[in-house]
C-alpha cells in the first residue's frame, strides 16, 4: 500500500506479476500508484495519500483498512506486504516483515546524523507488535530474522517462513587484472547504519602503511545527499584512495563488480544484503560485517572474511591481504538450511498461506 521504491517495491511486483497468472483467484491489490505496478486480472485500489509521513499510514493501517475490507467481503486472505498488520475483516492474515531496524543497535553519532533512523528503530519494534496475533504467519527473507523476530515478539518460529529472496544478477566479467591497483568497492546508501566511516578509516590507515595509489576505495555515494554523507566526505576526501563516485546505475554498478578485487560490505544491520548476493557468484574475495545477514547472505561464496563490524585496523589488515594476494584470513562459507516453514518462490508461498482454507 505504502510501498513506492527498493526491494520493497521489487517483492510487490514481483508478488502480483505472479497472482496476475493465476485466474483461479480474485486478487484486490491496494497500492500507492498503480502505475509502479500494473499487472492484467487484478482489481486496484489506489491509496495516494498515505505518503508523506507515518501519521497519515497509521491512520490508513489502523482506520481505513477495515472499511475496505468490510466493502471487499469476502476475504479469504489478507496479505500485508509492508511490516504492519492492519485490523481487518478476513479469514486469515499475514504480514511480510521486510524491516530489520528493529535490531538496530542505535548510536549517539546516529542521533547526530539523522535521529530519524534510531526513532525509526523504536518505533518498528512497537509497530510490529500492533496486531501481531491475528497473522496465521508471518513472512520473512532470511533464518535469521525468523529466530530474531521470534525471540523479539515471542512469535511460534514455526510459524514464521523463510522466503529466500529471488537475486536476479547477469553474468559478471571479470576484467579486475586490468586494473593498475586493487579496487575496493562498497555499494550503499548515504545512510549512518551502512557504516561507511569504518572503511573509510580503514582505507586511511592502509594509506597511511602503504602510500598513495596503492588500492582504491570506490563509494557509491557522492558527499552532498544528507548530513551524514557530507560529514564523510569533509572527514576523508583527503584521503587519495577513496573516491566519492556518487549513485550508479545498476549496469554501471555491475561493470564495476567486474573491475573490483573485493567487495567491501560493513552494514551494521540489513535484512539480506543485496550486494552480497550479486557479488558472490564472482567467486572473488568479500570482506563483510560480522553480522548474522552477512553469514546468511554469504553462503556458498568461495572466498569471505568477516570483521568485527567497526573495527577499522583489522579491517585494514583484512584489506592489505587482498592487495598482497596472500588471502590467508580468508575461507569459503558454507551453506545452511534455513529450516522449516520455508517458501521457494511465490507458489510454494502461497501454498503455505492458503493451506486448509
């Protein structure tokens, strides 16, 4: 309903492209804009005046919904898409939980840099208990933000499914030889959570080891999107081996997966980690955030590290390996199950929800 861009909206069109093809449902898609989601056999219902700010979606969530629903009676299944649970008239709910901020742990220099994101860490964490017991499931994309969530809300894991996401990346060719010295690159948004200022340190202190145009940090942030973007680039553009490139497009992002030597990801919280999963198949060296996404999200890839999550000197060491070629801190990671409930694309999915209605 509230969903208007990223891998939220990815998951909602890639949710009603499916339902779009099966004809044995009547499916009521309420949405933004249907413009960001238009798919043949399905009815709409636009709700643009949701945006703009989490009162006018309370409002929407908690008020607006079970009108809507009264007038769509019957309802077999009320699917949620967006982290909230509405109160509705239905035979059976559930929510997909997208939203890993709960897990968040909040720092000062977060409140200084945008005090949004550690409210927006208290207030999920009160969302996601708002009618949480009229779900029949809960859906999530990782194990372990099933036994996260479970733990958090005192939810049965047994009902919560594990619903890997679908990582669509093309071939990747690898040209990193040609290149005159080692590229670093961490692909993120200027957020403070994406914990940039720990490779930049890092990167600083490699400098300061090995001398200038020895290795190269690429950013996919520019320096001028918020505060906190700002503050790193006035921190480190002194340093000569980082470069602010600012936003690529996806084409672009991926050429330079082909040139890096690394694939640098220090997130201090994600639900997946999306980069992680294009760069895998590569099979070139990842240094990632000791953090329970990474460990999931890295799993099968022929060569990972993981680092204590701001520690900026054993990243730097990390990093040193790679340029040297000596990799001596570096395993393959093994794949895990997840476990059961769990859903292989959106048919097994929906068979989980629909199960004995």
């Amino acid at each position: 309903m509230n969903v208007r861009k990223g891998g939220t909206l990815t998951i909602l069109r890639d949710c009603l492209l499916y339902l779009s093809k099966q004809e044995q449902w009547h499916v009521t898609a309420l949405v933004h804009k249907r413009k960001l989601c238009d798919f043949p056999g399905i009815d709409y219902i636009e709700i643009p005046w949701t945006v703009g700010n989490w009162g006018k979606r309370i409002k929407c969530e908690y008020f607006s919904m079970e009108k809507i629903s009264q007038q769509l009676r019957p309802v077999d299944l009320w699917l949620s898409l967006h982290d909230t649970t509405p109160r509705v008239e239905a035979r059976r709910q559930a929510v997909y939980c997208h939203n890993s901020f709960p897990f968040l742990r909040a720092t000062l220099q977060d409140f200084r840099m945008d005090r949004k994101i550690p409210l927006f860490t208290i207030f999920t964490r009160f969302a996601y208990r708002i009618n949480l017991r009229r779900n029949y499931r809960l859906i999530v994309q990782t194990r372990w933000m099933r036994e996260s969530l479970s733990k958090l809300l005192h939810y049965p894991a047994n009902r919560i499914v594990v619903a890997p996401p679908a990582v669509k990346s093309p071939a990747i060719e690898d040209t990193s030889a040609a290149e005159a010295v080692p590229i670093f690159i961490y692909p993120s948004t200027p957020d403070c959570h994406k914990n940039v200022e720990t490779i930049c340190r890092a990167a600083k202190m490699l400098e300061g080891r090995l001398g200038t145009g020895k290795f190269r940090l690429v950013l996919t942030i520019s320096g001028d999107e918020n505060k906190y973007a700002k503050w790193l680039y006035d921190s480190f553009d002194t340093v000569g081996s980082i470069e602010f490139n600012g936003y690529m497009p996806r084409d672009v992002l991926f050429r330079y997966y082909g040139r890096a030597a690394c694939l640098l990801f220090p997130s201090r919280v994600e639900t997946w980690g999306l980069p992680v999963s294009e760069f895998l198949p590569t099979g070139k060296p990842m240094l990632l955030a000791d953090e329970k996404y990474a460990h999931e999200a890295a799993a099968g890839a022929a060569q990972a590290a993981f680092f204590p999550t701001t520690d900026a000197e054993t990243l730097a060491r990390l990093m040193e390996e790679v340029i040297s070629g000596s990799l001596n801190s570096f395993a393959p990671v093994p794949k895990v199950a997840p476990g059961e409930p769990r859903a292989n694309g959106w048919d097994e999915l929906f068979d989980l929800l629909l199960e004995d209605l």
